[in-house]
C-alpha cells in the first residue's frame, strides 16, 4: 500500500548542506558551532553548547556553492522573530533583494525548541538577523536543497584546467534549472521560457542519460499553447521549439514523442511559414524577441530573426520527413527566405544566427573586438560560429572572468567591462569599488535582480563536447565524431547516448573512441 498513490511525486530529493563559514557576525556567542554542523534534528534534552544569537545580533552564512532550496533552523528554548536573507552575492543577501518569483528576505517566528524550514529558491549566501527581543538558542542552522537527484553521465576533461572547470560550472548551472521542469533560473524567473531553454536543452543532453525533464517541458508548454499561437506569448520562442525538439530527437531518439504531438508540429510549422513575404523577408508579428542586447536595434533584430526562421524551416523539415509527412512547405519556406539576406547590423548576436544556418558569412563582424558586444545566452551561438581557438580564448576569457569573481554558477548576462574596478561576489562590497551584482545591469536584469544562476548561459558545455570531442548525433542512433582540440594538447570526456556512453580520447597524434551498442559511427 501507498499512502501518496494517486499523487503527483516531485522529480527532487532533499539534501542537507552545512555552513561553510561565517564571514561575519555581531551580537553573537559561539557562532563557529554551525560551520560543518550536519545535524539537522531538534533536540530537548540538555545541549551543553550552542550558539546564541542576541537580539539585534545577525551573521552571514556562506554554503560554499550556490544550490536550489531553503534552510532549517533548530532552536532550543524560546522562540521568537528572526530576518533571513538569502542571496547568490554577498551584496544580495546584506542588502535589498527583489523580490519576484521567489521570496528571498522573510521576517519568521521561530518555534519553541522546534524546527522551522524556509526558503524555494536559489542561493549561496545568508543573513541571519535576530528582531525579536529575545535571545535565539541555536542548534544548528543547515541548508536543505531540493534538487534533481540526477547522475553526470557526460563529462570533459582537457589540458586546460579552466575550460575543465567551465564545463563543470556551466553543467552545475544548468542541473539548479532543472526543477519541476527546466527553469530559466531558479531564482528567477522559475518559468520554463522556450528561448532560454535551447542552451540548457543542449547541455542537458551533454551531461546527463536522464532527458525525461526535456520531454517533460515539451509537453507542458505544448498544453500551454495551441499550435497557432506563439509559446510563451512570444513568437520566435516558438522557432526554438521546433529547433530544440530536433536537437532533442537526434541525442534521444524518442519517435513516440515525435508521433504523439505530429499534428502539433505541422500545424506550427505551417503557420510560420505563412510569416515570409513576397519579397523573402520574415515578417513573424510582435511579440518578436532575439536576445535583450539587440532588443532596440530594428535591423539585427530583423537579421537574426531572419536566421532564426530559416532554422526552424530546415529542423522543421527534418520533423516532417521523420514522421513520413510532406515538407514542401518547409522547403519552400527556405528558398523564399534566401532571397532577402539582411545585415547584422555590427551586432553579434545575428551575425552567428547568419553564419551558423550557412545563411551568410558573417564571420569579420564576430571576430571584430572578440570580446566585446557578448551576452551569456546568445554567447553560446557566437563561439559556435567561431573557429575553436578563438572560441576557446572567448570561453576562458568571458566566462572564465564569473570564476574570477566568485561564481560557482553562470550568470543571467555578464560584461568585461564590469570587472575593471569591482568586488567578488563572495564578499562584502569595499567602498570605492564597484559591486559587481548590485551596480551593473539593464533590461529585465537591473541590479540584485539580476540571476547570477541562469540555465541559457551553460553554452560551454555543450560546445566543449560537440567541438572540441568532436561528437555531434547525425540521426538518431548515428554519431559523427571529429575531434578539434584547437591550442589543448589533449582532450578526453563521455557523451550520453542511448544505451549507453560515447567515450572518445584525443591528443596531437590521432584520437580513438567507443560507442555503445546500438550507436553507428557515420563521420
């Protein structure tokens, strides 16, 4: 017998994660007693030390590394208010976070000799304050994540270790996004957004054997919205779908899935190929969304769009064909689209849309000040377009420079520019220095709203094992390998397949490999 039977069972488990350390406290007797505490049961009987946390007093907790959940608080005696604060930085937690999508600064009242949970969001970092007028008889104060409980299957290892321990951050990053279904971020927004999710699709499939929350997302959004209209209120989220879901077919090779929802697909496909007009040109109607840098500038906007469109036509035919279904439409679609080849404006972003669907070359403007005009979420796009050493040299500079500063996950967007004079977020802002959470930012990102653990931003991962260990799906069962170490002297990792691991060893002199059963090698 099962109590929960007839139930929806969540797809996490919990985890208790001890304090790392305190990096400050006032007001506060023996608060060294929480650091590496696992305890996370209440007591009654006599405890001979705890910590006490004096009315006015407060502390700031580090766990370490960012993870998704709350905290238990365990008291001993009499209860009474306490503030908690969490945040990603340090700034965030010490300061005034926003507080959309998830509760992140709470006044409670703790129970008598009890335990009090709180907290469904992402963070790293916690302020406890006592205002109530008591004492506060502290036990123990430990994390609780709740978390997909979910092998890495895929791995990367190289000559480099930054890029090693890139590939790791940016898998983490995307393992916090992986919560009921796959959230943008886990602190925010926490809703399972179309575009964001081709980046963290892709590192889905890079890292782990278990795609069934890729599915699962699919079909959520696939009930949120008819065939005729846009997912997510925002038409080019609904081009990513079409391309996410191929990406998801070649590594799964779920046909049933592509059956099930056919109708679907053609219906989508067929009225995004009514949005060309006679001259070549996409006119997919408002909303019309390409990344927030490019958000005011009409003509890269147009250029990736333009892009955009044509993928989702290509993918959208090898759907068609999958599924035994006429694609003339598709194909039509294409040629029409190839007569209108716009400009990207000088602007990143587009130019890799254009250069990577062979659409044009646009290879001066993605070279130009590499390092510059780069965004979390389209950044994936622009090292794909690239040659791998300059990639690589991108990779270890840009997202190399969030380790730099304190990251253990991938940020919501990040500039260079921003780390010329400023703190790490895994200490306190030092005046005359900027903070590099609280001082930066625009758009929907202004400030400590600003997601410093954000799914889009896991583009290394999947670039690092589809590049650089050469494995990219031809068709579902059939794999190319064709490894490109650009500067490494060598490279080894796993790719999840069906049935099993890919594994593939490379070095100056040659590479070898294995592959599952049931895995063609068709280079």
């Amino acid at each position: 017998m099962n109590f929960n039977a007839n139930y929806s069972m969540d797809r996490r488990r919990r985890f208790y994660r001890p304090v790392v350390r305190i990096l400050q406290s006032s007001g506060v007797e023996r608060a060294e007693l929480l650091v590496g505490n696992k305890e996370y049961q209440t007591v009654i009987h006599h405890v001979p030390e705890r910590t006490e946390l004096h009315p006015g007093g407060k502390m700031m907790l580090d766990f370490g590394s960012s993870f998704h959940g709350g905290i238990r608080i365990n008291t001993i005696g009499f209860g009474t208010a306490v503030r908690v604060k969490f945040g990603e930085s340090v700034s965030e937690a010490a300061g005034n976070s926003n507080q959309e999508c998830s509760r992140k600064d709470a006044v409670l009242d703790l129970p008598t000799s009890g335990m009090l949970e709180y907290g469904n969001t992402v963070f790293r970092f916690v302020e406890i304050s006592n205002v109530g007028d008591r004492d506060i008889s502290l036990l123990n104060i430990i994390g609780v994540a709740l978390e997909c409980d979910i092998d890495v299957t895929g791995s990367f290892e190289s000559s480099d270790s930054r890029l090693n321990e890139i590939w790791k951050t940016a898998v983490r990053t995307v393992h916090l996004c992986m919560q009921d279904y796959i959230y943008d971020g886990a602190k925010r927004d926490r809703i399972v957004w179309m575009g964001d999710m081709h980046p963290e699709v892709k590192g889905i499939l890079c890292a782990f054997s278990d795609h069934s929350i890729i599915r699962d997302s699919f079909e959520f959004l696939i009930a949120q919205a008819p065939a005729t209209k846009p997912m997510n209120n925002i038409y080019t989220y609904s081009c990513w779908f079409i391309i996410s879901v191929w990406d998801y077919y070649l590594a799964s090779g779920d046909k049933a899935f592509l059956q099930r929802h056919a109708d679907y697909f053609e219906t989508t496909l067929k009225t995004f190929a009514a949005f060309v007009d006679e001259n070549g040109s996409e006119c997919i109607p408002e909303r019309r969304f390409l990344d927030w840098p490019n958000n005011d500038n009409l003509d890269a906007k147009h250029a990736g769009i333009q892009a955009l469109l044509f993928w989702m036509m290509q993918t959208g035919e090898a759907i068609l064909n999958e599924l035994g279904r006429n694609a003339d439409f598709t194909r039509l679609a294409q040629s029409k689209l190839k007569k209108h080849i716009p400009s990207p404006a000088g602007r990143k972003a587009p130019a890799a849309l254009l250069q990577l669907t062979g659409f044009a070359d646009a290879e001066k403007v993605i070279e130009d000040d590499p390092f510059n005009d780069v965004s979390t979420f389209y950044g994936y796009y622009v090292i794909q377009a690239k040659k791998t050493r300059p990639a690589l040299d991108l990779i270890r500079r840009y997202w190399g420079a969030m380790l730099d500063f304190g990251a253990t996950t991938f940020w919501e967007d990040f500039d260079l520019k921003w780390t010329r004079n400023a703190c790490r977020i895994d200490e306190y802002p030092v005046p005359g220095k900027d903070d590099i959470h609280a001082d930066f930012g625009k758009y929907c990102y202004v400030g400590l709203r600003h997601s410093l653990s954000h799914g889009w931003s896991c583009g290394p991962a999947p670039f690092l094992s589809e590049r650089v260990l050469g494995v990219r799906f031809a068709a579902p069962g059939k794999v190319s390998i064709s490894p490109d170490l650009g500067d490494l002297e060598y490279a080894r990792g796993t790719v999840p397949a069906p049935g099993g691991l890919i594994t593939v060893e490379a070095d100056r002199s040659g590479f070898k490999y294995t592959l599952p059963e049931g895995i063609e090698l068709v280079n």
